[in-house]
C-alpha cells in the first residue's frame, strides 16, 4: 500500500510539474543529401546549458518525427554548418528547409515562436536604420563640438528605439512561449512596466514552467537595481586585502563603477572621471571602483597608470566577479550613481554626463 501510494504521488508530482507536449517535427534539404541534426532544450538560461533530446539523420534530403518533449521551451537545431532556434509549444507541426546556398538557409514554417523571434529582429533593424543610422552617419562627420549635441540626439534614440520595439512586442508576441526571449535581453535599465507584463504573461500561461521560473527570478533580480531602490551591498577587497563594504559610503553621492585593465572603453573613459572626481570629490562625492580583472598585477598598473585615486576593490573573479553576476553586469565601463542614502538615482552616466548630473546635485 506504502509503494503504491508513492508511485501515485511521483506521478502526480512529475505531472504538476511538467507540462509535457507534442511536436511534429519535419526537415528538408534542398537537393537531398544526408545530414545529422541535434535537437537540444535550454536548460539554464543564466548559464547557457543544454541537454540533447534527439538526433535526427536525413536520408535523401528528408526526415520526420513525432516528439514528445517535457514541456514548451527554447530548443536549439543543430546542424553540421548552421543552428537554428525553436521556441516550441504544443501541437505544433514545424518544418524546416535547409538551402545552404541561400540566405537564410534555414527556413522555419510552422513555429508560431521562431516566427515571432524573426519579426522582432527585422523590426529591431528597421528602428535602428531608421533613428540611429543617420545619427552615426553624422557623428562620423560632425566636428567634436557638433558631436556632443549629436551623442545627446544619439542617447533619446536609443530610448525611442526601445520604446516602440517593447510597444510592437507586447502587441505581437500575445502569450507565446517566445516571450522567454525578451526576458533574455532584460537589463536593469528595460522600462519596469514592461517587464512585469511580460512577466505576468509567463506566470499564466506556463506556471512552473522553467522559463516562468527563469523569468519571475530574472524580473526580482532586476528589481534591485531599479532607479529609487537601494542598491544591493558589495563587499571586497582593495589591492591591500581590506574589505570595503559599499554600504560604508552613506552620506555620500557614489558613482559605483565597473571596469577592468584590459577594457579599452573603460581606459579611455577614464580621463572623464578622474576630471569629475577632482572637481567634486571634496563636495560629498566618492568612487567605488569594481574591477572585473584577474590579474592583480595589470588591475594595480592600470589604477596607477590612470590616476585613479578613489576606492578600488575586486576579488579578480574576472566575470564571474560576485558584484558583477549582483549588478548584472554583460559590459562594461557600466556604472551606477547612488544618493546619500544609498539608493540608485542614474545609470551609465559618460562624457560629460556625470558631471552635468552631479552639478545638479552639488551645485
């Protein structure tokens, strides 16, 4: 009775946690020929895992199969050449035409997702050619004054870019699974509003779900470091092993700033901010300079060669620097401008920014 009664709660575990689904999956190369694909599902989206589901061998050009998958998700088509990205839910009857001569050569029919996926980029491309392109055209050609005003032009661009492709997103994409790829390009700096409707979405329709998971534990993460929150606390080292916690720098304006040796943008930003520092550092303004270097060496040469005089801490983990996985940081120089009470007010402030802002602050 024991066993019986733990078969039946297995089961129903494993049912109240996947939604399993079925796909009609077909492939076709042009001119026929015999290819091995791999199917695989994204496990981690944080860390990028995959786990292979099924291999698929073509003879004369053609294969189909029917699968059974443990529920809707991001799978990835692997060829000997070319990928191709599936967003599958259930009862989907996909086919995909290869035609390495052509451009794309892949062509994916059936898959509501994948076709989302494609209309997003396009439409991602027709914002840019049509507000940024001029502008970098310009800045090309502009004398360094007029470039200022045009790096102004180019910052509400690329707001305006945002704005209407996350607009055009939430109108197309409706509930699809495909939703898990705008989670995928959330930053800290993505409208909040926009976020927690497609947030919303995923709960309803996938709960339990690992995209629904990956994307309620994506938006809380993100919700730390939005403008008026307090930012989250750091804890490291200087280059003389003492711990300098973020926190300790309470009643100052902090430009927590993320950057390394070896990162030419950083290097060459660094002018603007030592000029920022010096003219404000006796007014209530401090540093705190995360390095994502793993050499000591190069990150202490670099502190020096630059003149960078404030608080400078790692722990030389490189990416996988603590603050950095905290902060979410994908690039760098990134940065973060925090009030005497330790709470986000700016991101990215360059150039002149940072100045222009703690004017206003400390006038």
């Amino acid at each position: 009775m024991k066993k019986l009664f733990l078969t039946v709660a297995v089961a129903l575990y494993v049912a109240a946690t996947y939604a399993q689904i079925k796909v009609s999956l077909s492939i076709e190369m042009k001119d026929g020929g015999s290819e091995t694909f791999t199917l695989s599902a994204v496990e981690s989206f944080e860390e990028g895992k995959l786990k292979e589901i099924e291999t698929f061998t073509l003879n004369s050009g053609k294969v189909s199969k029917n699968l059974q998958l443990n529920e809707a998700g991001l799978f990835i088509l692997k060829g000997a050449k070319q990928s191709v990205l599936l967003f599958l839910e259930d009862k989907e009857n996909v086919k995909i035409k290869i035609d390495t001569k052509a451009e794309p050569a892949y062509v994916v029919e059936g898959c509501k997702g994948s076709s989302l996926f494609s209309e997003y980029l396009n439409d991602r491309k027709k914002l840019q050619e049509k507000y940024i392109a001029p502008l970098e055209k310009a800045f090309g050609q502009a004398s360094n004054e007029e470039r200022e005003r045009i790096y102004e032009d180019f910052t509400k661009a690329l707001k305006t870019v945002e704005k209407e492709l996350n607009e055009m997103a939430l109108k197309k994409f409706g509930n699809s699974i495909a939703l898990v790829f705008l989670v995928m390009n959330w930053e800290d700096e993505t409208d909040m509003a926009y976020m927690e409707e497609i947030n919303k979405r995923l709960q309803a329709k996938f709960a339990k779900n690992k995209i629904a998971v990956y994307s309620q534990n994506r938006l809380a993460s993100l919700k730390q470091l939005a403008i008026g929150a307090v930012a989250p606390e750091i804890s490291l080292p200087d280059a003389n092993g003492k711990t300098i916690n973020l926190s300790s720098l309470k009643g100052k304006y902090v430009l927590l700033d993320f950057w390394a040796a070896w990162c030419g943008p950083c290097r060459q930003e660094n002018p603007n901010v030592v000029a920022t520092y010096n003219k404000f550092k006796n007014k209530g303004f401090e540093i705190y300079g995360v390095s994502l270097d793993e050499n000591k060496e190069k990150w202490l040469g670099a502190i020096e060669k630059d003149n960078l005089t404030w608080i400078n801490v790692s722990d030389l983990g490189g990416w996988q620097s603590s603050a950095a996985k905290l902060y979410n940081v994908k690039a760098i120089p990134k940065n973060f401008l925090l009030d005497k009470q330790g709470k986000i007010i700016a991101k990215n402030l360059r150039g002149k920014d940072l100045e222009i802002k703690l004017k206003k602050l400390m006038p």
